[in-house]
C-alpha cells in the first residue's frame, strides 16, 4: 500500500467527520449506520477491486452497456446521419463523422436508456431487483424500510424515484427526507449513465462497470452522511420493514410502456440540454465579470480568475484527501468544483479531454471518474425538491428546509466513494481496462 492509498484511505474518514460537523455535532452519533455503511462500501469495493471473478463480472456488465449503447444509437444515426456517430467513425454508409456533437450522440441515449427502463418496469424485471437491495440496505444500515427502498431505486431511476415509495412521503420523518434527497442526489441514474460512458468509453474502456459500482456505492455513504448531519430520532413508519414497491404508475402493454418511456426520456433529455444552455450561459457571464474584475491583479494572483478557478480553490484540498496523485490535485479540485455549479456532464467531458490528451495519471481519472458520479450540484435540488414536492405537495417546506444539507450530504458522499477507490486501487491488473495512455 502506497502513501496514496493511505490519503484515501484518511480522506474517507475525514469526510465522515466533516459530515457530521456540518451537522452540528448532532447526538447520538449512528454509529450503527456508520459501521454497516463503512463495511458495506468496504465489500462492495474489495469485490470490485480485488476479487477476481466480481471483475470478470463488471466485464460482462459493461460489455452489455456498451452494447446497448451501441443500439441506442441505431435511431439515433437514422435520424442525424453523420452528427451521430463520434470521432473518428463512419455510419453504416460510409458518411464520416464531423466530431462530438452531444444532442446528437449523447441526449438520444437518454431517450433510449429511459425507454428500455420503462419497458423492463413494465415487465416487473426491476421490481425484484429494487426490493433486493432495499432489504439489503435496510439491514445493514439501519435505515427505515421507505429510505431504503427510495435509495436502492436511484440505481435503476432519477428523480423518478420518489414514486416506489409515494405513500410514505407525506408521514416521512425530515430524517428520512433528508437521507432520500441525499440518496437521489449522489447516485446517477441509467439514463444520464450512458452520457458519462459516451464521453470517456474510448480512454477508459471499463468505465460503465465502474460507473454502475460508484452508484451502488454512493447509497451507504449517502445513508451515512445524511444520519451523521441529522440523525433520526423519531420512529418511521416503514422502520422494521421494506414496504412493495408502489405500481401506481402501469402501462396498458410493453409498446404503451416503450412509448411512455421515450416521451419521459425526450423530457429528460429536453431539461439536460436547456440546463446546460441556461447554466453554462450564466457562468460564462460570471467568468467575464469575474476576469474584467480581477484583471488588474491577474499577475499577481498567477493569471486570470474565473469561478472555476475560485471553485478549485476551494475543493483542492478535498481533491488531495482522494488520494489523487500531487501533479493532478489542482486540476482535480478545479473538476470538483465545477461540478457543484456546472453539473456532471461538462465536467465529465473535461475529464475525458484530460485522460485522451495523458495529462492526468490513470490513477486520477479512475478516482474522479467515482467522486463525480452523482447529481450532486445545485439545479438537482430544485429538481428533486421540486419533483419529491409534486407528489407531497405538504412535505415542500420540510424538502426546501434539507435541501441545502442534502447537497452537501451528496458531494460528501461521492468524495467518499472517489476516496475508497483510492484506498483500494494500487495499480492492479485488469481493474482499468487497456487505457491508453
């Protein structure tokens, strides 16, 4: 075990502190969901990381993804011919194409991934799946039955998510709130999923199966974060028990399903784009300002200053208790940051930049490729407060009380996630795929 190792593995328990700080220092401590999240996370990584067959597993697991990926853009290539293929690859007719364009390459994945995940919904092929992991976490963290439940259907759902559990919302403990917002917020769901393998599939060749085990990790650390800023100390309903999965939401056949999905993935993928515009927009604003008004010292801070800039500064030092090797801290904190206000799909495109140009170690773009897979920026709490206050109108000012916690809860717990990567790799055969670089 290298130095680095040993920073991730310090970082993973600091950030645990900080949570908890953040919180007030709240009593009693949960120490029973501490422990079941830590060793949880700890199997989930060891089996990932060092177990041989579990790799061999991922393997298939992200062939299946890169296949449906490879299908999603069937339609895709119908309607935009050469737009939709990326660089450096044809269409079925020999069209070249013209570079990365994401509308057409990226956001019709979503529409696919929301389709196929109605239509699995349908067939009830999800619904075992959810309960499973549910129970699971229910059990091991000590969570109420509904927060387990609406935690283990964000590694399938978004924001969608709340509705496996919509009878409970209006007696929901704010413990409970606080843990399901965290939860939503510091997982991906499969839709946007396909995005991030897009963007680095070519520099990092196993990414899907790491992508999905940072989504599944970040649960018990989300479970851990949000009890250690507010612990519950009331008693939930669902406490004891994992209720079913609520089917209020039914198709008349698996085409109404197909179709249904796709309408909800056009949305989807209709918010990504307007965000992106809106958001990357306003901070281009920002960044102006910023450096019109920073200019006259800009020699004696080092060069211009953006918000980019002054978000790395401020995630730097959580950046190197990754375990992040000392040359890429600096860049990794400025990704981090940029995160938090720009959403994860523009810095995941940096970060693919970055791994195909070799200026960041393998070690690096492993590591960040876990901290920043999670919705954790601020437009997803308007979204997720927004979407959860839609189907509890009562609980809106109980949602907007925890918002801000929950955001921080999220980023902490893909730090976390992004710190036990660290903690575990050490350079091992066959975890990265054949990177080149």
């Amino acid at each position: 075990m290298s130095w680095l190792n040993l920073i991730s593995l310090l970082g993973f328990a600091v950030l645990a502190v900080i949570a908890w700080l953040v919180g007030g220092c709240r009593r009693p401590v949960p120490w029973r969901t501490v422990l079941g999240s830590t060793m949880l996370m700890l199997a989930f990584g060891v089996l990932v990381f060092v177990v041989p067959i579990t790799r061999a597993f991922l393997v298939v697991l992200n062939d299946v993804v890169l296949a449906a990926l490879g299908s999603s853009n069937a339609g895709a290539e119908f309607l935009f011919g050469p737009l939709a293929v990326g660089s450096g690859r044809s269409t079925s007719a020999g069209e070249p194409s013209i570079g990365f364009v994401l509308a057409a390459q990226a956001l019709p994945a979503v529409i696919f991934f929301a389709a196929l995940m109605a239509v699995l919904y349908h067939l009830r092929l999800l619904q075992p799946v959810v309960g499973l992991f549910g129970r699971m976490f229910r059990r091991t963290l000590a969570l109420s039955g509904a927060e387990a439940l609406a935690g283990s259907s964000n590694i399938f759902l978004g924001v969608e998510s709340a509705t496996t559990v919509r009878p409970y919302l209006e007696r929901m403990t704010r413990s409970e709130l606080l843990t399901m917002l965290t939860c939503a917020m510091s997982t991906v769901a499969s839709t946007t999923l396909a995005i991030y393998v897009l963007f680095l599939e070519d520099v990092f060749p196993r990414i899907a199966g790491h992508l999905i085990s940072a989504s599944v990790m970040s649960i018990p650390a989300a479970a851990m974060v949000s009890k250690l800023i507010l612990p519950e100390t009331g008693r939930p309903e669902t406490m004891g028990r994992v209720p079913p999965v609520d089917n209020s939401v039914r198709y008349g056949n698996t085409m109404s399903a197909l179709t249904a999905g796709a309408w909800d993935g056009l949305k989807l993928a209709a918010g990504i784009a307007t965000l992106l515009i809106a958001v990357l927009g306003v901070v281009a604003l920002v960044d102006l300002g910023l450096t019109r008004l920073t200019a006259p010292f800009a020699d004696a801070l080092g060069g211009p200053v953006d918000l980019g800039r002054i978000l790395g500064w401020v995630f730097t030092p959580l950046a190197w208790l990754l375990g992040i090797e000392v040359a890429d801290v600096g860049q990794a904190g400025r990704l981090l940051g940029e995160r938090s206000v720009l959403t994860e799909v523009p810095t995941y495109r940096q970060l693919a930049d970055l791994a195909a140009s070799g200026a960041m170690s393998a070690r690096s773009i492993l590591i960040l490729s876990y901290a920043l897979c999670g919705f954790a920026h601020v437009a997803s709490v308007g979204i997720f407060v927004g979407g959860i206050a839609a189907l509890a109108p009562s609980r809106r000012d109980d949602l907007a009380a925890v918002a801000l916690r929950a955001l921080v809860g999220a980023t902490l717990a893909t730090l976390m996630t992004g710190a036990l990567a660290g903690a575990l790799y050490h350079g091992q055969a066959g975890v990265l795929g054949d990177i080149p670089f």
